[in-house]
C-alpha cells in the first residue's frame, strides 16, 4: 500500500480529504486493529506516511 492508495481508500471511507499526515496514520492503525491490513502492510503504510511527513518538514 503506497501513499496514494493510502489517501484513496482514507476518502473513499470518510468521503473527505485527509487534513494532516496524523489522520491517515490514525486510518491505517485503525485497518490494522480491524484486521483489514497485515503487520506487514501497515508497517509498509506507516514507512511511507514517515518519509512523506520528513519530506515536508525538510522542504
């Protein structure tokens, strides 16, 4: 799971954008606990949402 599949399946659930990197970690941990992700997945997911958030912080 990339970082846009991330933020596709955040707004086809909610049916809103995310406002921050925070609220879609919040998602993903919430799929995890479900049981719609693996450990592997969601660690994947939370990769992605790390280097996008230190991409804009470095920006």
């Amino acid at each position: 799971m990339n970082l846009q599949s991330i933020q596709s399946a955040f707004l086809e659930t909610k049916k809103y954008e995310p406002t921050s990197i925070s609220e879609l970690k919040n998602f993903i941990k919430t799929l995890y606990i479900k049981g719609e992700m693996t450990i592997s997945e969601y660690r994947t997911a939370v990769m992605y949402l790390e280097a996008s958030e230190f991409e804009k912080i470095s920006n």
